[in-house]
C-alpha cells in the first residue's frame, strides 16, 4: 500500500468524526515574508508554512535546519545532528539551501563563499516563528530565491524577562551516541520607558561525540590478521571496514544582543548583533585490526596509517543588521542595511604520510564577507491596491588561502602558503509588486523584478604547478523576472491559490574558483565559466477547513530547471561543477492539521516529488536521473501537547532514498556512505 493511500485513509477516518472545537486563530495568522507587510497567511500569495517558537520549544530543537524538517516539501540532509557542517536544506525537489533564499529578520544569511547556511552558528532560543514561502514568486526576493524563502523572526521583550535553561545527557553505551552532552542558555529582556525594548542572550553547547566517520578501505587486510568487516561502497565493489576516525567532539555558542526604539508612534529603529562560533575535533582514532598475537595493526600493504585519519575545523561569524522603518498615512518606508563578517574558518588535512602522533598536513582558511542594502517602499492607490517598489544591493567576497603544515594536528604549525583562491561578485535589484484586490474573494499580485549580477578579481594560484597563477576576467549578467500570484475564496472555509513566476541564482566564489581536496583524496574541482541558473515555476493550491479545528492542504508544484550548476562526477577521485542542461522538480503536497481544544494538535504532511536531469550534454549519462539528495517521498505525523505545566511532542517522520551520483549507480543500501530511507521518532 502506497503511502498517498494511507494518508488518504488517515484522512477519511479523521473526518468521520464530529469535531467541536474552534479551529482557532491559523487562518487569521499574520505573516510578512511573502510581500514585505502584513497579510493574513489565508490571503498571502504562494504557499506559506509558518512554525512557531512555542512549537519549536514542544520538541526540544537543537538547530534551525532540525526545526523546519517537518514542514511539507523540505529535506534536511545532515548526518550528525547539530555537528554537522555540511547540512543542507532542499525545499520541493530543488537541492541544497544554496538554491534557498535563508534570512534572518529580512537579512540574507546565505553565505558570501558557498551559498550555503551554518545553521549551527545560529541562536534558536529567542525565535518568534519562522516563515516558509515556497516557490519564485515574490518579485521582493532575489538571487538564492529559486526554490523559496525561509525567514526568522525573533520576540522583541514587552517586559522584564529572565531565563536560564541547562541540561545534561549521555549515550547508555559510550560511544554509540552523542557522549556527555551539555546544553545551556542564559538570557535578560526588558522594555524601558515603553519605547525601548533590549535583549540579551547567550547559548552554548559541547558533547565529546561519538564516531562519525569509518575507515572503509579496498585492500584486505593480509592473512592472519583479525577484525576486518567485509562490506561493499555504495554501488556494490567489496571493501572492508576497518577502524573508525576516533570521537567526533564539538562546541558552538551564540551571542545575541538585540534592541528595538520606538522613535515616534510611526517609526522604529532596531538593531541587531549575532556572534556565532563552532570548533570540532578528532580524537585518537580506532583499529578493528588485531594480528595473531592480539596487537592492533594500523596500516599494511596498500593501506597506511594515515586512512584512520581525520582533521580538525572551527568557524566565526558576526552578523550585524540595522532597520528603520516609518509607517505613512497610507503606506511604509523601511530600510536596511546588513553586514554578515565570517572572519575566521579552517580546517586541517592530512597528509598521506601522516600517523596519529603527528606529520605533515595542510590547513584552509578562508575569510569571507557580505554587505547588503535594500529599501522597500509601500502606498495604497486607488481600487484599494497596495504597491511596493524598492532596490536592493548586495556585494560579496571571498579568500582563501591553504598551507602546508609540519604536524597535521596543529593548525598553527604552517610552513608556506600551497594555494589560493579569491573572487568578488555584486548585484543590484530593482522590483515592484502590485496587490490588486479585484473582487471580495479574488486578489491578484503581479510582480517584476531585474538583478543586474557581476563578478570580478577572480585569482587561483596552485603554488608551484605550471600554468599559474591565474586571473579570471570580469563576467557580468542581467536577467528580467516576472511573477504573478492568484488568491481565491470562493467559499468562507476554502482558499485557492496559484502562482507563476521565473528566478536565478548567480554562481558564487567558491562555485567559480574554489578546488579543493578531500582526506579521502576526491577532488572537488571549481569552473570559472559558469553560468547563472534559472528556474520557471508554477504551482496550483487549496486550502480547506474541513470542520472546526481542521484545516487541509493540497498543492501541485512544478519547477523547470535550465543551467543547473551541479557536481558532474567525472571518476571516484574527481567531481567538478558544471552546467546541467536542463531539469524539473514536480510533484505534490497534502497536509493536515487538527486542533483538540487548546492543549492538542495532531498533524500529519506527504510529498511525493520527482526531480530529474532532463538534458545534460555534458554528462549523458546523467540524463533520465534523479538530481542528487532528493528523496522521492517525506512524511511526518505528530503531535503537540501542552496543558498547563505539562508540555511535549511525538513526531514521526519518513524520508525516501536518496542518490549521491549524477549517474545514480549507488543502488546498494545498508553500506556506509549509501543514502538509505529512514524513519525517525
């Protein structure tokens, strides 16, 4: 039985059943990512998820990408939980959180290097709720805002507020799960004089880990020696798993010191700082290797100790955002200015002759930094629309530099620079969105949105090897975007909406001049020549409360990809980026949500989605496959309780296999480095 017949089922078993309860204020909730103001989430264009603060705390989070894993259409990819540093949102079938417009009060998070998001250096105590906007239809954001928006927004303190929390856990068998576990938050709030509201707040977190990475080798190891697993890789060739990497550790912590002044009744200033940090580390690794007379073997013929081997790292960003905003007699004038700093970020390699007490080593940092500007402008016209006109500004730019290191374990024992890479890029934007409410029950938004994209001072040097060093010249690139979103209420208890629209992502630093090496020897190959990718994508929704305290949901999405950048997997040691062909992600999405009174809320979501490689000259072999970390199927059911001291959650939650090659060729599943389906509870 499929899993669209059982949700389907859950569904009719649920409304035989006769509810009472007021459905509450949902339909009412008001949200403002979707168009820059507040709107009803039931009259707001698009699909819109909205998870709370309060939800948030009922299930005991630990990182912002955890949280929003429920939500109908995203993926998490992270593997280690909160000490992940490569985890990796997709939202309908589009992957990677690169391709994901992530913001914090209005600010782009994504980063100035990779695009990507660090999750973990990231506070989750102090946040209100978090906005979901899915699909390109919102001419207010641009760039990363292929697949959608995400967007927190933090409390601002009406009064004095004090709150410690801290907590301890460990694994039941060392080793077999985070060990020795520590959590704590310390944070101060008040409002002075009815117009100025302060916040304080600091969180910090350490475990001395577990094992997260193995020694999964191709030589056997020779005769007489004990202990070896025979195992295969991910598309069936025999390996051996001989050892693991030691404990993962790890800390972060977060400062936040936020304010807000309320100037005049109309016009508010806030400011905000986030200082976010992480280091992990290895400890001493492990041998399953035992000779005859019982002593442990770290290396043999084709396998060197160096394979038991894993670097350290540590990262620091500093986030600075800066708001003033002035509401008018029919309108609003806000801008804002934002400055994300990420000053310190390495890690350690090691070198193919290293052991565990030491030996040579490289070591990459990488500085990196993003300005952004924008000013919005809103004014009711005539017929009652709203409109909405603003700019936007952003620069980018990104170095990094690798040395070579006489003892791999220690970061600062550099003996000259290796290589570099640095790069520079810039946008402008120019939009407009109009709000045309047309009838009572019919609300039409249309938008239109030009970026102008340039990157500059590209430079690679590869110290030493013949051809270097290189400059890349000036490469430039504008693109014209509409949109247009239908809202529809045909009847009080249902809403149909639909929207259309185009958007683009522009290649950042690391994708144009970054190649690196992996310590299990895969190159990772960066491409000057790229081109900005594009999508086109439509989507058919309703909303329906069913009884009172129901509400359900069921959206078609379809998304056309053109110039995909993905990694083409050129050997088992080489992947580089490249410019797929074009590609889709479709498919569908139904939830459900019930409120028992005021203590109890049941939910439960399924998407079933297809994302594939259409055209890919490149590679035709990619062609006719599925894009890598995209599961087919996710499904969550759950639960949120909370009666007076007494609060908690039950989520269950279902993802699909997913596949890590272009060729899609790992089929094998139960190995390590395979992306099996999985259910959590």
């Amino acid at each position: 039985m499929s899993f669209l017949t059982i949700f389907l089922l859950l569904l009719f078993c649920l409304s035989s059943q006769t509810m009472a309860e007021s459905r509450g204020p949902s339909l009412e909730e008001i949200v403002v990512t979707a168009t820059r103001s507040e709107v009803s989430l039931s009259q707001a264009p698009g699909g819109i998820e909205v998870l709370t603060g309060e939800q948030m705390e009922l299930r005991n989070v630990k990182s912002l990408d955890n949280a929003l894993h429920i939500i109908p259409g995203v993926y998490n990819k992270s593997g280690k939980g909160f000490m992940e540093t490569t985890s990796s949102l997709s939202l309908r079938g589009i992957p990677d959180d690169k391709r994901l417009l992530f913001m914090w009060e209005g600010l782009p998070l994504n980063d100035p290097y990779s695009g990507s998001v660090t999750y973990n250096l990231l506070p989750i105590e102090d946040v209100e709720r978090i906005e979901v906007v899915k699909g390109p239809f919102s001419s207010l954001w641009g760039g990363y805002a292929m697949s959608g928006v995400i967007n927190v927004i933090t409390r601002v303190p009406q009064k004095r507020e004090f709150k410690l929390k801290t907590g301890y856990g460990t694994g039941w068998n060392r080793s077999s799960a985070m060990d020795d576990l520590f959590r704590t938050h310390l944070s101060y709030g008040d409002k002075y004089f009815d117009k100025l509201s302060v916040y304080i707040g600091y969180s910090y977190k350490s475990t001395n880990g577990y094992p997260t990475d193995f020694n999964v080798v191709s030589t056997a190891p020779p005769t007489g020696v004990s202990g070896a697993l025979p195992t295969t890789d991910n598309k069936g060739a025999k390996r051996y798993l001989i050892g693991d990497r030691g404990d993962n550790t790890w800390w972060d912590d977060q400062l936040v010191i936020r304010s807000q002044y309320q100037a005049q009744s109309n016009t508010k200033i806030k400011f905000s700082l986030i200082r976010g940090r992480y280091k992990y580390e290895y400890e001493e690794p492990h041998t399953y290797l035992y000779t005859a007379t019982g002593t442990p073997l770290w290396s043999y013929t084709g396998v060197s100790e160096s394979t038991f081997l894993s670097g350290n790292g540590a990262r620091e960003s500093n986030i600075y955002d800066l708001e003033v905003s002035k509401r008018l007699a029919k309108g609003e004038l806000r801008l804002k200015f934002g400055f994300l700093d990420r000053p310190v970020s390495w890690y350690t390699t090691r070198g193919t002759t290293a052991t565990k007490s030491g030996g040579a080593g490289t070591v990459s940092e990488t500085e990196a930094s993003s300005f952004n500007g924008d000013a919005t402008f809103s004014q009711k016209l005539f017929w009652e629309q709203t409109v909405t006109i603003g700019g936007g500004f952003r620069r980018d730019k990104s170095d990094t530099n690798e040395y070579k290191l006489t003892n791999w374990k220690d970061e600062d024992s550099k003996t000259g620079l290796s290589y570099t890479s640095k790069g520079k890029t810039r946008s402008y934007a120019l939009f407009i969105q109009d709000e045309i409410p047309i009838h009572q029950m019919l609300t039409l938004y249309l938008g239109l949105r030009q970026d102008w994209w340039q990157t500059f001072d590209g430079f690679v040097n590869d110290v030493g090897k013949a051809g270097y060093p290189k400059n890349y010249e000036t490469k430039e690139k504008d693109t014209l975007n509409p949109k247009v979103s239908l809202v529809m209420s045909p009847f009080p208890q249902t809403i149909l909406k639909a929207s259309w629209g185009k958007a683009f992502r522009p290649p950042t630093v690391y994708d144009l001049y970054r190649t690196w090496t992996s310590s299990s020897g895969v190159t990772y190959a960066a491409n000057p020549d790229l081109k900005p990718e594009k999508v086109t994508a439509w989507d058919l929704g309703i909303e329906h409360e069913i009884w009172n305290g129901s509400l359900f949901k069921l959206t078609y999405f379809d998304n056309s990809l053109m110039d995909l950048i993905y990694r083409k997997t050129v050997s088992n040691t080489l992947q580089e980026f490249i410019n797929a062909g074009k590609g889709y992600s479709k498919g569908i999405e139904l939830s459900f949500e019930q409120k028992f009174g005021k203590y109890i809320t049941f939910f439960t979501n399924y998407t079933q989605q297809r994302a594939k490689i259409e055209e890919n000259p490149a590679n035709p072999k990619s062609e006719g496959k599925w894009m890598m970390q995209v599961p087919k199927r996710l499904f969550n059911i759950g639960f949120y309780l909370n009666v007076g001291d007494f609060s908690g959650s039950c989520i269950t939650r279902y993802v699909s296999k997913r596949f890590s090659t272009d060729d899609n060729t790992d089929i094998i599943e139960g190995v390590y480095t395979s992306y099996d389906s999985y259910t959590t509870t």
